[in-house]
C-alpha cells in the first residue's frame, strides 16, 4: 500500500529523471559538449535529493544535496574554464557517495530501528 508521502517522492524522481535525461540530451546533441553532462546530472540529482530531504524531514539529505549542488555548479563552471588538474570525474563519485549513498544508508537504518 503506498502513503501519499511514497507517491510524492515518486513524482518528484519522475520529474528529475525525466530532466536529467531531457537535459543531459541537449547537452550532448546541441550543444556537442559531452562535459556538460556530469555536472548538470549531479544538479538534477541534487535538486531531487534537497526536495527528497525536505518531503521526509531529513536534514542530512537535504544539506547533502544543497553541497552537492554547489559542488555541481562549480563543476559547470570548470567545464567552461578547465584548470590544470581535472578532478571532475573524482568530485562526481564523490558526491554520489555523499548524496545517494550516505543518506541511504541512514534511512535504512533508521527503517530498521523503527521495525
């Protein structure tokens, strides 16, 4: 049986899917720039991880998503002006550790405790 909270949280990673994929799409075809890609995947992703956190009052998975937004705007940023050392690939595992898997780990245990 889904609760209304289940249905709100399947609409809102249907829709950041559904941008993600819409996005990562014009990114690769218009604007012929592969490099794009990661960052505005990592922004779509937490944007849905904020929203997610806010919805279930988790506040580790809204502020890990608020960081990783900003780490995602600064990846924009050096996809546009690339320094040195590209880190990008690191910083996006990275933040998937701490965006997706970190607040996982945390709401299973929770469930857990509550069983």
């Amino acid at each position: 049986m889904l609760t209304y909270t289940d249905k709100v949280l399947g609409s809102i990673w249907k829709t950041t899917g559904t941008f993600g994929i819409g996005v990562s799409l014009i990114a690769g075809i218009y604007f012929m720039n592969m490099g794009l890609i990661l960052p505005l995947v990592l922004l779509m992703c937490s944007f849905g991880v904020s929203i997610s956190g806010s919805v279930i009052n988790d506040k580790w998975m809204y502020n890990s998503g608020g960081l990783v937004m900003g780490v995602s705007l600064a990846m924009l940023y050096h996809t546009f002006n690339p320094p040195e050392l590209n880190l990008q690939y690191l910083a996006f595992a990275v933040c998937f550790i701490v965006m997706m898997v970190i607040p996982g780990h945390r709401l299973n245990k929770a469930a857990k405790q509550d069983n």
